[in-house]
C-alpha cells in the first residue's frame, strides 16, 4: 500500500534494473521507491518539477534517469539515482 501520494496514480514502472518502483500521481510528483531483498517499499525521492499531473514516465535503460510527460504537455528529465 502507497501512502505517499496525495491523489490518484495515473502510472506506475519498475527500473529496468528492477530494484526500483516509480510511481506518477496526480499531486504532480513522481515518487521513487526502492525495493529491498524482502520485497518491501519505502520512499526515497519525490521528483518535483511538473504543474500538472503525471501522464506518463518511462526509464532510461540503465535505470539512472526517468522521462516524464504531465497534463501541461511538459517534458523533464530526472536523475532517478539521486533525485
């Protein structure tokens, strides 16, 4: 259960390392989950930079970076490692 989200998830992606769980929300952030060897989530970042909702977001192949698209047709760039 995510708690973190003030509004409805529009999308959500595993890294493609797998160690890691994004989650886009209508509050305009992105929230990082990191996943540990028991399967459990805590938060670790909170992307913030968008002025409307997340639409979509995608990872980079080596999972350091995210691309993401809001309701305001923006798109940013993040470094997923360090938020």
């Amino acid at each position: 259960m995510l708690n973190d989200p003030q509004e409805w998830i529009e999308c959500m992606s595993y890294s493609p390392s797998n160690d890691k769980l994004g989650v886009g929300s209508h509050d305009n952030f992105i929230y990082i989950y990191p996943i540990n060897a028991e399967g459990v989530y805590s938060r670790c970042y909170k992307l913030k930079g968008h002025s409307s909702y997340i639409s979509a977001f995608d990872w980079s192949l080596d999972s350091s970076y995210i691309r993401s698209n809001c309701g305001a047709y923006e798109l940013l760039f993040f470094n997923a490692k360090n938020g």
